[in-house]
C-alpha cells in the first residue's frame, strides 16, 4: 500500500494498491488498484482497477477496469470497462465472455476459431496467454495479440474472448452497452445497445 492510499474492509487493497487510491468494502480492489482509483462495495475493483477509474457498487469495476473509467451499479463495467468508458446502472457496459479454440500460431501471430465476431481490442485469456493481452490486429483468419503467448497451447486448447466497454463509450440504464458496446458509443435506457 502506497502513500496516501486508504483500504477499509476485509481484502480491501490487498496488494498493490497505489498512491492516493481510495478502496471501501470486503474485497474491494484486492489487486493491482492504480493512483487515484476509487473502488466502493463488495468486490469493486477487485482486480486491476486503472488509475483514476471510479468503481461504485457492488462487483462494480470487478475485472480489469480501466483507467479513467467509471461504473455506478452493482456489476456494471465488470469485466474488461475500456478507458474513459462510463456504465451507470446494473449489469451496464458488463462485458461477457465466450470460448474460442486455439488452433495454431506462436509469439504474438495467432489463429483461433470461431473468429467471424472477433475485433480489435478485444481481450483474450487462456493457457499461455499473459494477462491483458488484447488483439491489436486482424489480418483474415490471422490475429495479432498485444504480448506474445508463453508457450504452444495444443490444438483445440479452449480460450476466452472478451467482449467489453469500448473507450469512451457510455451506457446508461440497466444491462445497457452489456455485450461489447463500440468506441464512443451512446446508450441510454433499459437494454439499449445490449449487444454489439
């Protein structure tokens, strides 16, 4: 815990929480919480909350939120919240997971299937892949990743793409923006902008 930083709650601000971050409530920013981050409720913020992102209610934030971002409501933002994006309301800009196989590539050229959906920025978790990794680019059926993997999945080695808040998009109502809400996108009322 760095200077300046307040935790309050148990696992609150557990490890690396740094300078000036605010984080209240059980497990509230456990990990990785950055400078000037704000983190209220059960779980907000829990793992790698950017600086200076705002995370309030519970779950809110939960998973790599990033910085700059915000979300007011129980898991709004919860996986993967873009930069500068904003979720107001429950389940708002929520981000969801769907498997995808590994199939070939190594170092940061990969393919994976299926790949029809998949865009620029999406984040992809798994065996042998570092954590924040993102696709940076798309060339056909071949995918750039932002870090190279650790190693070489075997074929058909299931992982997890992604589909979050994109940045500076804002979602505001229940379940707005919740699965895969566009750069600078505008969502305002019970499940506008749902998906994509």
């Amino acid at each position: 815990q760095t200077q300046e930083a307040v935790a309050i709650g148990y696992g609150t601000g557990l490890n690396s929480q740094q300078y000036a971050a605010v984080a209240i409530g059980a497990n509230a920013a456990s990990y990785n919480q950055g400078s000037t981050a704000v983190a209220i409720g059960h779980l907000a913020g829990n793992t790698s909350q950017g600086a200076s992102a705002v995370a309030v209610g519970d779950s809110a934030g939960y998973n790599y939120q990033s910085g700059s971002a915000v979300a007011v409501g129980v898991q709004s933002g919860y996986n993967y919240q873009s930069q500068y994006a904003v979720a107001i309301g429950s389940a708002a800009g929520q981000g969801q997971g769907y498997s995808a196989v590994y199939q070939s590539g190594s170092g940061t050229e990969i393919t994976i299937t299926p790949n029809a959906y998949i865009q620029i920025g999406q984040r992809i978790t798994g065996l042998y892949v570092p954590a924040d990794t993102y696709v940076a680019d798309i060339d056909g059926a071949s995918l750039t990743l932002s870090q190279a993997i650790t190693g070489t999945p075997a074929v058909d080695t299931n992982w997890t793409v992604w589909v979050q808040q994109g940045t500076g998009a804002v979602a505001v109502g229940y379940q707005t923006g919740s699965e895969f809400q566009g750069a600078n996108a505008v969502a305002i009322g019970r499940q506008a902008g749902y998906d994509s």
